[in-house]
C-alpha cells in the first residue's frame, strides 16, 4: 500500500478544495474529528483509495502540533491513501504547483 502526502503553503486554502476536486475528479465530504479537527475527504469514483485533506496545524486541548512535523512551513496536507496507481494522482496534481509531494511511505 503506498500513501503520499502533498503539502500548501499559504495560510488560507482558498478555492483549493474546489481545484483539487477538479483535478482529482472527486467530490469533498466535510468531516469533524477530536484528532484531526475539520477536514475533507473524498474517494475516486473507480478504484482503491481515499483522499483527506486537513490542516497540518493541529490542537490538543491547549497543546498545539503538527500532524507532519517535517513540513512545518505547509499550512494544508493533502493525504492520498491506498490508490492502486498514486504516480497518476501526481500527474494530475502538477498543474496545480503550488501543492508540492512531501513525502512517500509504502507498507506491505
């Protein structure tokens, strides 16, 4: 399984759901959770795989983190979990340059 995560970083995120959505051919459900706070998250209308997009700026009670604390100066993650071909998924991510690939981790 091989799970990717991109990384913006201005402050605010702007239209980028609604371009990534484009992009990515997917459709945003907002979430809530005690762990990752608001966030979104869709799945590819065919194939394996999901897609969550959240802030890195994260807050436990009064203690605050990053959820990928490499990559301080990304203020959003794009985490793009399971999907059968990811290389595809960052081809279709290049025009949109200011989402830069963080990182790779693949689990057998």
């Amino acid at each position: 399984m091989i799970y990717d995560v991109y990384g913006y970083g201005e402050p605010v995120l702007g239209d980028q759901p609604g371009r990534l959505a484009e992009a990515l051919g997917v459709g945003w459900v907002e979430h809530d959770s005690d762990y990752r706070g608001r966030y979104l998250a869709a799945r590819p209308q065919a194939g394996a795989g999901k897609l969550r997009l959240q802030s890195n700026d994260l807050r436990d009670g009064d203690y605050e983190y990053f959820q990928e604390p490499d990559f301080p100066d990304c203020r959003y993650l794009l985490f793009v979990d399971g999907f059968d071909r990811p290389d595809e998924v960052r081809t279709k991510l290049a025009p949109l340059t200011q989402w830069r690939f963080l990182c790779r981790s693949v689990v057998e």
